[in-house]
C-alpha cells in the first residue's frame, strides 16, 4: 500500500496570491461596469441629442452621476479609500444639486464637490511623488 500511494502524482495546488479579492468582491467590481457603460451611453446620447429620458439636457448629468459613481464604488471595493472618498464626495455633491437649488444646499454641495476635488488632487499628486522616488531608485 505505502509502494502505491507513494506512485500516485501529487494534486496540482494552484498558488494564490494573498491580495487577490475574493471572489464576490470581483463580481462587484465587474457589476461597477454597468453604470459606467449606462452613464457613457447617456452622455453619447446626449452629445447625440437624442430623447430617451424626455429633455436631451437631463441626460448629461444623470449620465456623468452614473460615471462618477461608478468610480467610487470600484475605488471602495479596491480598497482605494482615499480616492474612494473623493468620488463619493462628488457623488454627493451631484446628486444635492439635483435635490434642491436652495441657497444652503448649493453650498453644502459646493464644500463636498471641493472636498472631494481636493481628496482626489491630494492621492494623485502623492502617487506621483512616489512613483518619482521610486524611478529615481
């Protein structure tokens, strides 16, 4: 018995990676595509002054929300927190607008979209600086 288990090949062990997402985590990131294509084909539409959802002109914000918030849910899910922030500050800001034009809700939506800008500057610019001192290396 020991002379036959020991003939026997070995099972092939895949070798995974300790940062790859698991699987449900990589189905939601696939499922962020959705309003991103929903959100291009709005603006695509709009360029094309096409009527789908009654006036052109609604289109071009309803299309760019669905753009910026699918890159915040793909920044969250990749555990981009910072960047996920920003976009999410500036989905927020979006979707005040379109809420109310009142006075205090028009700033409360201009201090998020800047928060937001600003959050985004900030981890762009450090990604640069790193990927500077890394290339000087």
């Amino acid at each position: 018995m020991s002379k036959q288990s020991k003939n026997l090949p070995k099972p092939i062990r895949r070798k995974t990676d300790p940062n790859e997402a698991p699987t449900w985590v990589r189905l939601l990131l696939s499922l962020t595509l959705v309003p991103l294509v929903a959100g291009v084909l709005l603006i695509i539409a709009w360029m094309l002054d096409l009527e789908i959802m009654g006036d052109p002109q609604r289109l071009l914000p309803v299309g760019t929300f669905f753009v910026v918030f699918s890159f915040a849910a793909s920044n969250l899910l990749q555990k981009n927190w910072l960047v996920g922030a920003g976009w999410s500050l500036v989905s927020i800001a979006m979707l005040l607008l379109w809420i109310s034009t009142a006075s205090p809700v028009l700033v409360a939506a201009f201090v998020l979209g800047i928060l937001g800008i600003m959050m985004l500057g900030f981890e762009y610019f450090r990604r640069i600086a790193e990927s500077g001192k890394s290339k000087k290396r």
